[in-house]
C-alpha cells in the first residue's frame, strides 16, 4: 500500500513537471517541418516528405524566421494558452494555429482552413508536424 502511495505520489511529480514550461518558452528554437498531414470532410492525405523542408527558427523575441524555397521570412508570433498567432513583420495577419503537442522534441500544429466549395458541414484543416534540429531542448 506505502509503495502504491509513493509511486502514484511520483508519477503525478512527474506530469506536473512536464507541464511546468508554457508553450511561449518550449517554442524557442529551430523546427524543421517533418510532414503535413490535410484532412477535407474526412478525406486525408499526408505528405510525408514536404520540399523544400522548411525550418521555423523561433526567438525569445517573439520574431519567427522561416527559411526554405531559397528564402528567409521573417514574422512575429504570440502563444496564448494553446494558440499560436503568426503575423508578418508589418503587422499583417498571417495565421493562427492550435499547438496539438510541443516538447522538447517534437511539435504538431493544427490550422482550420476555409472550406474550397460552398454549403454547410464542411470541415478543412491540415497538420504541420516537426522535429527540433537544435540544441536549445538541452536548456529547458
């Protein structure tokens, strides 16, 4: 019984502790997108080897530098609970995503997306995979 208390007591430490850094924090660094996965009424498809494979290189600024097709972009971002705005520098709106899931490694980000044909019901979203190619994991 005095083991069950202390493992169950241990793993809760552990789950607290997971959560202890907002998404604003675990965002910093380098993310290179792995895979997109677009979903339209039910209907999926994922691209498991996006080109050219872009890399979001987040700031403790709140800038976001995308590099890829032989360009580097800049914009700003902002987390909110388990949203992300990205805007562009002048200020514009760009998009806004729902963190699925970031950790030290791995992060998914889900954006709804208009619907291509008119009429009710109709659901279209995709989800950006991606892996951290950084060391800044080590520091959290």
């Amino acid at each position: 019984m005095k083991g069950l208390i202390l493992s169950s007591a241990f793993f809760a430490l552990l789950a607290l502790g997971a959560c202890d850094q907002p998404a604003e924090v675990k965002i910093v660094g380098s993310w290179q997108m792995d895979s997109i996965y677009d979903n339209y009424n039910g209907f999926g498809f994922t691209n498991k080897n996006p080109y050219p494979k872009e890399v979001y290189e987040y700031r403790k600024n709140n800038t976001v530098l995308r590099k890829g097709m032989g360009e580097q972009l800049e914009y700003r971002y902002a987390c909110n609970d388990s949203i992300l705005s990205i805007s562009e520098a002048t200020g514009g709106p760009s998009g806004e995503f729902i963190i699925l899931h970031i950790d030290q490694q791995r992060m998914a980000l889900k954006k709804n997306k208009q619907p291509l044909f008119s009429g009710k019901n109709q659901v279209r979203y995709e989800i950006r995979y991606f892996t951290r190619i950084d060391s800044t994991a080590s520091q959290h």
